[in-house]
C-alpha cells in the first residue's frame, strides 16, 4: 500500500505540471487539458506498472460541487 501512495503523490505532481503548463497558455480549453492529463500520465503509468491503464479525466468545476 506504501508504494501505492507514493505512485499516486508522484502522479498528482505529474498532472500539476502539465495542467500549470496548459493554464498558462493563451488559450486553454477543457480538450487540450483534458488531452495533457492523459499524454502526461500514460508514459509514467506503463513505466511504473508495464500496464496500459485506461485514464479517464474527469474535470469538476464549481458548478459541480
């Protein structure tokens, strides 16, 4: 379960890199952040797991909550 949680903190500073990236832009839409979630995921998934996963996004704004 350790190593489960460090492979999640590591991916959470992944998505907040590549989301910062998209948000700084100057026009960032919900595809290309969506689009920047899965291609900077997949590559640190397969290398840590030798597994494809299926990322889903899922984007909640304030209207959601």
């Amino acid at each position: 379960m350790r190593e489960s949680g460090e492979m999640i903190n590591e991916a959470q500073q992944i998505l907040f890199r590549a989301l910062r990236e998209v948000l700084n832009q100057p026009d960032p839409t919900e595809h290309k952040l969506r689009e920047a979630m899965s291609s900077a995921l997949q590559p640190f998934l397969f290398e840590k797991t030798e597994r494809h996963p299926m990322i889903l996004s899922m984007i909640m704004t304030p209207d959601d909550l």
